[in-house]
C-alpha cells in the first residue's frame, strides 16, 4: 500500500448544536482503501461523512486531501469553488435514498453523462457511448438508456446512482448507507458489484453502515463509533472477531447466527 | 389606423410615466449595473402595477424608468402590434407620459416586447425591452436560489446542458424552441425571455441596448450593444434555428418567422409571418404570398 494517504483527518469535531455531531476523529485513508464506520443511530457516523466531505464545516481540527493539481492539501485552505470542483471531478457521493442522488425528471443516460458536461464535455455522441458502457458496467441492459430512473427498480435505482459518480473516474467515495434500503438478496448483488468496482477502479472509500455484514464484505478497516466518538479502530477481521470494546462486543454478538 | 392610439391624451393625475421619481432612479441604477455586468440578474425593488403579474409587469417598469418625454414607443406582444396586450401597454404609456406611439420599427426609439424581437433589423440608439416571466437559467435545475448564485459566481452551468442532452436523447433533435439559453459576453447563462429559438442569433452583436425585466421575480438584466451571445449546444448537434416549407401566405416572405393559424373546423392552415409591421410593410411594397395573389 502506498506511504502517502489519500485523506489525513487530525482531530476533528463537528457538532451541530455543541453536543450532538463527532469529536475529535482522526484517520488515515491511503488510495484504494475502503474504510467502513459503524455504530449504532445518532453515533456521530454520518456527520463525520459530511464534515470530511466537507459538507458541514468541522469546529476544529483538520482534513487533509491529496489533491491532483495541488498535492496534499487541508480542505480548509481550498476556495469554494476549487472544493466544489474537487466533490464534482474527484469525489462521489452515493446516498441511501438513490432518489436524493439521482436527477429523477432526466433519463438515466442524462443522469450518467451530466457530471462529464458538468467538466466541459460537449460532444452528445460521446457522453451517449460513455454512458452506454456504465450502464453495461453496471448490469444494467444498454438499452435501458432513454428509460427515466423512477422507471427502475431500487437495486438498479442505486446502481445508477453510483455509475453517475464514478463516470469522472473519482478517486474516493462516500457512501452513506448505501444498502440499507434494498431487500437483501438485491443488497448481496450490489455489495459484490462494489467490491468489484472499488478493486477493479482502486478506489477509497467511507462506507457509513450500520450493517456489519457491508463492513465484513467491503472493508479493509473499520471505525466503531458510538456517542460522537471512536471507540474503536483497526482491520475489519480483527474488530469482527475480536472486539475489545465492551460495545463493539454487543454489536458483533447482535449479529444473528446462521 | 389605431383608433385608441390617436385618441388618449396624457393624464397629468399621474407621475411622468407612473412610478415616482425615486422608484424610476432605483431602477435606473439597476439597469446601469446590468448593463455593466452583461447577462447578470440584478435585484430591484418591483412596484404593484395597474396589471396583474405575467403581463408584463417587469417590462413595464423598466420602460417608465427609462422612457423620456422625446421617445417613441413600439409594444409588440407575440410579434404582433394589435393584440390585447399591446395595445393596452401602448396606450398606458400614451396616457402617463403623453410620448408619441407608433407600430414601426424604425421609428421607435423605445420597443417594448413579449416573444418577439422584430425582423425589421435594430440599429444604435434603439433600446429593446423584454417582458421576463423567470429571469433564472438554472431554476429547472436548481430549486433553490443561494444555489443558482452560487452556481453563477463559479460559472457552472455544465449541469444546463443535461437539458439539451435529454432533448436530443427523447427526440433525436434539440426540441427546446423558445426560452433557449444563451451565454453572455462570455460569462453569464442568459435566458433570453420566451422569444423563439429562431431570434437568438439575432441577440448576438446586437447594435441596440437589450433590458430585461421580471416584475414578479424583481431583477433586471442586459446585453448592451454589439455583446457576444452564445446559443448552447453540442459540438455534434450545432444550434439551429427553426425552418419552414412554407412561405408567408401574404406577403411571401422565407426570411421571417411564420405563425401557424387554423383557419376553421376542418383544419386549414396558413401560415403568416407572426411580425405583423414586417409583413404588412412588405405587402405595401408590392410583394405578395400565395393567397395574396389568389386573392388577387
């Protein structure tokens, strides 16, 4: 694995009211790392995506970001329209919902190819071809194209959402429960889907779950989180098989048995 | 000719040209600041008008603002001279202002418009002023308006190309006809106001002053004279403007922009050419369409 991280967070807090949010978070991710964050509701996980995503401003602390033009970088010191480029090009975001992260009134190749026009490209035949090959990519039939996302089922609804992130080739995701609202046999394909593409396009990523079987399947590491906190951290295997946290013991036993 | 044109007189119980001095200097300022920032939406504090919003609220107050007792003014509504609105704004002005009102192009200093600029080509010192229902590009795309600034300070307008995108992608061609976005001098996403696809060329390099305004919206906005106004479009799908197999059925015209008019039950149709100053002038000139001459 590369030396060099991708994303450097030190210290950080961010909270929405000065109680509730995440506190002093730091991590390392290196390219082609996937990173899973557990706990249980109203831990901190999903504040801690949005304050490294920049979303929501951490109080203090600082994230750093190894960016293309610019080397490695804290967030803070970028302009507001260098971090918007920078979530556009090099980032990508798949939500719970694919209905927040999709643009429901456009076709699905609309949908693909918008953050190519997005960075200047303006050739239709193109951003037609690209599109065609993620939605291949994707198991998703070409001919579905010109179809609208509402027009598709939930599993084939998120598996459009993130081929709409990775068509600029990004370097890091962000998935904020990303299976939790598909029935399980549609959440099985698609975490194979992603395990694929994150090895095939070496990706990093932050997965947010509360799901341990996502974090066993995907993640390299793992943070346990639980009142705002890491309570614990290191390899999946290690955390899914030998927890040390008296929490992070109740969570690996709450996993039902086969 | 147009017999409530010669017959209102100015009403001295209003305000030169309605609205109060410092309103008119408000909007005057705001109009100098859209001028200087070409395409950019400025806000400006829109007043209740003796007319409900949607009927040109917007094109109104930007018209009293600059309109002096010298000018000449021309209101088109469809392209047309004589239609209902037309000839009311007309005639609002004649009534506040006592300013002369004509139906020629190239008499009028001051052409107030809805859908239209006029065939007749514009020249230096004229000034368009367009009746704008949504002033903003990226609203389709964007509801929300910190959004849509903040979209426009950084220039980002890829994501109004997913418009065209889809147009191509559902009809094979880009089906957008009116309100088709322009940039500006470079910079800003314009929409043009709903004018046919078919005048946005005529926008580019313009040697008048073109304002916009929304009343309901309250903003402003310009092209100034001779300004660079792009249409968008593909690279493999150029823009281009609407064409017809058919002339003008009187005054046989290819050039202008045709209406098409049912004619009865049975669906007989004829097209005109939807400037009627342009065409009627044309007619006085001896040319003749097709049921012109049948007429004949």
């Amino acid at each position: 694995m590369n030396s060099q991280p991708l994303l450097s967070v030190r210290d950080m807090t961010c909270t929405w009211d000065g109680v509730h949010g995440c506190r002093d978070i730091s991590f390392d991710l290196h390219p082609g790392e996937v990173l899973c964050v557990v706990g249980e509701s109203g831990s901190g996980k999903s504040t801690l995506l949005q304050a490294v995503s920049w979303q929501a401003r951490p109080e203090s602390g600082s994230v750093w970001y190894d960016t293309r033009d610019r080397g490695f970088v804290d967030l803070a010191s970028l302009s507001a329209a260098h971090l918007r480029l920078l979530a556009r090009t090099d980032w990508g975001f798949v939500r719970q919902n694919a209905r927040d992260g999709l643009r429901m009134q456009v076709s699905a190749g609309a949908n693909i190819a918008e953050r190519l026009m997005a960075v200047g490209q303006r050739h239709y035949g193109d951003l037609r071809r690209v599109a065609g090959s993620w939605l291949h990519k994707m198991e998703i039939d070409a001919g579905r194209l010109d179809d609208a996302p509402a027009a598709f089922s939930g599993g084939m609804q998120q598996r459009l959402q993130i081929a709409r992130n990775l068509v600029t080739h990004p370097r890091m995701v962000f998935m904020d429960e990303p299976t939790a609202s598909l029935d399980v046999s549609v959440q099985a394909r698609l975490l194979d889907l992603l395990r694929q593409l994150v090895a095939d396009l070496k990706l990093a990523a932050i997965v947010v779950t509360h799901d341990l079987a996502v974090a066993r399947l995907l993640a390299h590491r793992t943070l346990v989180m639980r009142g705002g906190r890491v309570v614990e951290s290191g390899l999946t295997d290690q955390i899914l098989d030998d927890p040390q946290h008296p929490y992070t013991q109740l969570l690996v036993s709450s996993i039902l048995q086969s | 000719m147009n017999l409530s044109q010669a017959t209102v007189a100015r009403d001295d119980h209003y305000n030169f040209a309605y609205l109060d001095e410092s309103t008119k200097r408000m909007l005057r300022r705001a109009l100098l600041k859209a001028v200087a920032i070409p395409g950019y939406q400025v806000p400006f504090g829109s007043r209740e008008m003796p007319l409900p919003y949607g009927w040109g609220t917007g094109g109104i107050q930007v018209t009293a603002a600059i309109i002096g007792a010298g000018d000449v003014l021309k209101v088109i509504d469809q392209g047309s001279d004589d239609t209902t609105n037309a000839i009311n704004i007309r005639r609002f002005f004649a009534r506040v202002t006592g300013v002369r009102t004509t139906e020629s192009t190239r008499e009028a200093t001051i052409v107030q418009t809805r859908h239209r600029i006029p065939e007749t080509p514009l020249r230096e010192g004229q000034v368009m002023v367009y009746q704008v229902p949504i002033p903003e590009p990226l609203r389709w795309l964007e509801p929300s308006e910190t959004e849509t600034r903040t979209m426009h300070a950084l220039a980002e307008y890829g994501g109004m190309h997913v418009k065209l995108y889809e147009d191509i992608a559902q009809h094979g061609h880009i089906a957008t006809t009116y309100d088709y976005p322009v940039i500006v001098n470079g910079r800003y996403m314009m929409r043009p106001s709903p004018i046919p696809k078919f005048d946005n060329p005529k926008l580019d390099g313009n040697p008048a002053l073109m304002l916009f305004g929304a009343g309901r919206e309250k903003r402003v906005y310009a092209v100034p004279p001779y300004t660079r106004v792009k249409s968008l479009d593909f690279e493999d799908h150029p823009f281009r403007v609407e064409q017809w197999d058919h002339c003008c059925e009187l005054c046989g015209s290819r050039q202008s922009y045709l209406d098409e008019i049912i004619l009865d039950d049975q669906g007989t149709r004829r097209f005109v050419c939807s400037d009627t100053e342009y065409c009627t002038d044309r007619q006085a000139a001896g040319y003749a369409g097709p049921a012109a001459q049948e007429a004949a």
